[in-house]
C-alpha cells in the first residue's frame, strides 16, 4: 500500500534544530485547513501543486509565454523591465512553463511521493537522528490534511525506529486524521488564541476541536511543546496570554510553550504565489517577551523564545 499512496510534499528540510528534539528532517505537507491572516508557509495551505514565480529572476525571455497553453503569462506593461506577469485566474498549474524557462524564475511548490520515496529521502540523514536523538518532524500546511499518507509515512519511520515529531494546528476532520497525531513521538502543537470568536477571525475556524483534541492527546500520554505565535494586536493581549497560561497548566505531557515572535520571513511567498500580504506589523520587544515569559513562569511553564 505505501508503494501506491502519494502525498504531496512542498519542502524538506535537512539538518533541523528548531522541529523537535535534536538534529532532524521536517517535510512540509501540503493543504491546510486554516487560513491564518500571518501565515508564514501560505505555498503550503493548497492541497496541489502550484506555479511559483520569482520575479527577480525573470529575464524578459519570453519563452515561457507561447509554452503556457491556457495564456496565462504575458508581457507586463507596467513594469519597466518588460518582465512577464502571471494570470492566476487563467493558471492551471501544468507548469509547462516551467520547464521552458531558463533561468529558475518559474518553479513548482510542491511534488508528489510515495511514501517509500520520501522515506528513501529521510533515513540518508539516519546518522544524525541517531547521534543527537532527532528524527524526522511532519509539518505544513497541515499534515493531519493528508491523514493516509501522513499515517502511513509516520508508521515507515517507526518501523525503522526513527524518532516522529508532527507540527499541527490540532484542527482534524476525521478519526484518521487525529491518529496521525495520537501515534506520533513528540507532538509541535501551535495554539492561535483561547477566543474561539476570535480565533475564527483570525483563522477562519473556531478553536473547540484544537483544545479538545490537545486535552485528548495529553490525556493519552503524548508529549508535546506548544507553539504560541505572537502576532501583535491578533495573539499577544495580556488575557489571552494569561487563559492560555491557565489552560496549558492543566496538562499533564507538557515540555515547553515555544514563544514564536511576529516575523516576515514568508512575506515575498506570497507574491510567489500571487497573494497579497496584508499585515504590516512591528514584532514584540524584548521587554514584551520578558513580560509574556513572566506570566508563563508564573504557572511553573517552561518557555523559549522561537522553536
């Protein structure tokens, strides 16, 4: 069966000291069911593979514009270098242009593996699991998103006795996809809010099922580092902070709250893919941090600043 199931991969990083314990291999699944206004991977929340343009790299070639049979790519007028612009009404993501353009200005976020592919692509780094006690961590998008694949791809990996870390937003749709994260080592759980109004605006979904499912997890023995994004004006008010704080004290499994800082690290992606980033927001001070570390210690939590 992992001969014949495919999932659909974005990114993989080599060499990982901030998804887990040790030196690990993080692959990026893609699909998401959130839709977070900060979204740093936003090449991730798509199930399928899709066109990706750096327009830095364009040369004004023009090969690519009679490669494209839907007449997606064209000449931009405004722009003075006469460099190509992308209709992504019009864009199927047949990526022929991609093979016509020369110069890596047009790529393809995201491919297809079967699990033994990607697995094949893991255990080359078993070396440095087995010395620093990493392993491989699935992220996203989310990777419960793709729970057959994502299933079958965490059970290789423990078949072979490499340690399996998930990053999740905790929201899962199906049994399946919840046992994607019940049988998981270590579990990179991100929580956006305890507002579930709030959380709905900022994600597009409520947040019931992720702290459900989190108290369902730590009740069965999972251990976990939290991740709490810190987006000024969205995640940071001193209540929200304080309830989380609250509710994290609650659990049983828990290693370390992760304070993750606003950043715009994913921000040109979004031109890669043609979205608008419409946040413009200044990261938290260190004396904001100091602040947030302090009502965390107040309820005996670990934290640490970025993952």
């Amino acid at each position: 069966m992992s001969n014949e199931l495919k999932g659909v991969v974005f990114n993989i990083v080599h060499g990982s000291f901030v998804d887990g314990y040790g030196i690990r291999t993080t692959v990026f699944l893609k699909g998401c069911p959130l839709r977070c206004k900060w979204c740093c991977n936003p090449e991730g929340q798509k199930f399928e593979p899709e066109l990706k343009y750096t327009k830095a790299l364009c040369t004004a070639c023009m090969k690519c514009v009679p490669a494209c049979p839907e007449g997606a790519l064209y000449a931009d007028e405004a722009d003075p270098d006469g460099k190509i612009a992308v209709d992504r009404a019009k864009c199927v993501n047949c990526m022929k242009c991609v093979e016509a353009c020369p110069y890596g200005a047009l790529e393809q976020f995201g491919r297809y593996y079967t699990v033994d592919e990607l697995f094949d692509i893991v255990r080359r780094d078993m070396r440095y699991y087995k010395s620093s006690g990493g392993g491989v961590t699935l992220g996203g998008g989310e990777a419960t998103a793709q729970a057959d694949f994502a299933l079958a791809f965490i059970r290789k990996c423990k078949e072979n006795l490499i340690h399996t870390a998930v990053d999740t937003c905790g929201y899962t749709v199906s049994e399946k996809a919840f046992q994607v994260l019940s049988e998981a080592d270590l579990l990179l759980y991100d929580l956006k809010g305890m507002d579930p109004e709030r959380h709905a605006r900022n994600t597009g979904k409520s947040n019931e099922l992720i702290l459900s499912n989190l108290k369902r997890l730590d009740a069965m023995g999972i251990p976990s580092i939290i991740r709490l994004p810190l987006i000024p004006g969205y995640t940071d008010s001193g209540d929200e902070i304080e309830k989380t704080a609250q509710f994290l004290s609650t659990l049983r499994n828990l290693d370390r709250v992760d304070l993750m800082n606003y950043h715009e690290y994913g921000k040109p992606k979004y031109e890669q893919i043609g979205l608008d980033y419409t946040l413009n927001l200044t990261p938290l001070t260190d004396e904001r941090l100091a602040e947030i570390t302090g009502i965390f210690n107040k309820y005996a939590i670990k934290t640490q600043i970025g993952g």
